[in-house]
C-alpha cells in the first residue's frame, strides 16, 4: 500500500535499536481518517474469502483490526496478555514472546468467542518475529478455527517472521515492508 | 442509551463480586455493528462542542473510543499503561489504580499529542470509582488542555465514580448505569 509507505516517510521515526516510531498515527495517536482507508484497503485484499472474525492481540493492534473488522462487517475477537478476574477459565492461551518488551506472556481468549466454523484473519500493527502471529495460529489450531491470513500494518522484513510465514504457506499481506533502516534515519522499502 | 440496557441484559452476565461480564460484545468480542452505532450516539450526544481529540487508556477501551473518534472526525490518542522502548521520556504521567486487578500502575502518554489547545473527551469500557479517568484528567491538566467531558459504555453507579466526576461539574455521559446486580444474575439501571 503506497499510501504506508508514504505515510511512514512523513511521520515514521528510526530509532537506535531498530525501533522505527509511528506512534503518531498508528499506536499512540492514531491518525482516525488514515486507519479508515487502511481498514477498507485490508478488505479489499481479502474480499470473497468468506472471513467470519478479525483477531487481534492486546493493545496496540487493536485500532487496526477495529477498522479492519468495521470495512469486512464481521466481529473482532482480541486476545488478553494477562488473565483478568473478569477471564472464564475455559480459554485457549499460548505463551508468546515479545520482542518490544524483551520478555515473555501468556495469552488467552476465551472459548466462546472461536468456532471451529470460524475463517479468522489475524491483524496486528507490527510484524517482526512473528511471535503474536503465530501465537494467536496455535489458538485457531487448538480452536480447530481456519486461518485465512494476516495482515500487519508494517512488517519488519529483515527480521524474517512475515518470510517464515509465507514459507509455510500462509498468505501475509503487510501493508508495507521495511526492509532496512539506517542510523541516518533512512528508509528502504521491498519492492 | 436504551441499546445499550437491552443489549446487557441480552448478553452481560452477572458474576460474583460485582463484576458484570460484557467480553461477547463490549471487550473481549467486539460486536462491530453494535459498537459503530454506540460510536454515533456518543457522537451526537458532544455534538457542536469542539472536541478535537478522543482520549482512552490501553486496553478494552480501545474499541469505543475508536469508533467515537471516527464518528466525529477526530483523532484518538491512546494511553499506555507500561513505558516501553518505543516510547520517548518526554511523556505526561499519572498513578493509578485498577479496581479489576488490584493493583496500581504508571500510565504515561507522549507530549506531542496532546496540546493546550485540545479540546479532549475522554472515553473508556467501564466507570467504577472513576480512577483511569481521573488519572487522564490529571495529564491534561499537566498539559493544559481542556477536559470536555467523559463517556463510559457502562457505569457501575453504585462504586460512585461517576457521580464524583458529576459533583465536581464535569459533564459525564454513560450509556448505560447500573444501579445494582443481585447474585441471582438480575441487574437494575438507574432511571
């Protein structure tokens, strides 16, 4: 989506450490008008797929996956980094690692809200090992759900977990992929 | 908001310790269509006040506060409950204290999105004592903007939160207060 692209150039931040900053439009602050045509670019790429549910995980892909699942007219279910009081027992959970945060999490969402009827696309913000992406597969497995795909508003292609992905054979679209960035602050995109 | 009594009694179940469970359509599966809707009524209600940003809190306001701020055209800007690498030490601050988990925690939110001349509504999944809000009243307050009023789905009126908010002239809206829950499932609204 040429319009990511842009959008990072203009608002995206390198930092050292290989953190790139959209927090002004896609995290933090999210640019309302933007994620809208986001949302309806995402469903176009997966019309006629017969998608029943938007999965998300807690927090930051929450306000993509909104539009997402808003543009697709189908609920969104979001995956819990910490079980709650308010969590049933009955959940599907998975331990994820996070790279942002340098440690790991358990993950749950209840049972009711996946069917084994269910096509379920994944939407998350960012994907860079892939660790939530594949976290949130093992729950549509144990669902016995179908997973039609995921979708990241930005992939960090250098770090491979997008490549692996689609090695196995899952359809990945990343709204855009970077594919190195510079302490000089530079950006290059795959073509 | 009528809509949403019916729709807690349809699907909220009522669980020991005063916990009302809404995950099948408010925070855990978001009813997409139902929240829009939700999202224009709040829109309407703050009609003609100028808000030039939605605030909430990560995580299970999100979803609202996403669709209130694409029904009035206006940005949204989320608060972070941890500081993570990605965020930048130049951050509004508040303490506060979580009800559900027991516990306090930092909640921080970068200074470049709110300014003095933002005009916020603040908007959040549940008002109980009222602490997140007043936790982002404080950060406007540090930052000199101004408050315009605060919207819950639901308000638990009997923790007082929100008649507290009231007292002190702040103007909020939620839409639907629960009076009381009974250990036999039955809920009372405030009239």
């Amino acid at each position: 989506m040429k319009a990511m692209e842009e959008k990072i150039l203009a608002d995206g931040i390198v930092l050292p450490g290989n953190i790139l900053k959209v927090g002004g439009f896609l995290n933090q602050q999210i640019d309302i008008p933007f994620m809208t045509e986001v949302g309806k670019e995402v469903a176009r790429l997966f019309e006629g797929e017969g998608i029943t549910k938007v999965m998300t995980i807690e927090a930051s892909g929450i306000p993509l996956a909104t539009m997402v699942a808003q543009a697709m007219g189908v609920n969104e279910v979001i995956v819990k980094k910490h079980a709650s009081a308010n969590l049933s027992k009955d959940v599907y959970s998975a331990e994820i690692y996070s790279y942002t945060h340098g440690n790991s999490y358990m993950a749950v969402v209840a049972k009711e809200y996946l069917q084994k009827e269910d096509k379920v696309l994944l939407v998350d913000d960012f994907l860079a090992c892939g660790n939530a992406l594949k976290g949130m597969m093992k729950m549509l497995d144990d669902a016995g759900a179908e997973l039609v795909g995921c979708v990241a508003a930005i992939e960090k292609g250098f770090q491979g977990g997008g490549d692996d992905l689609r090695a196995q054979g899952i359809r990945v679209e990343s709204l855009a992929i970077v594919e190195s960035m510079d302490d000089d602050g530079s950006i290059t995109f795959r073509s």
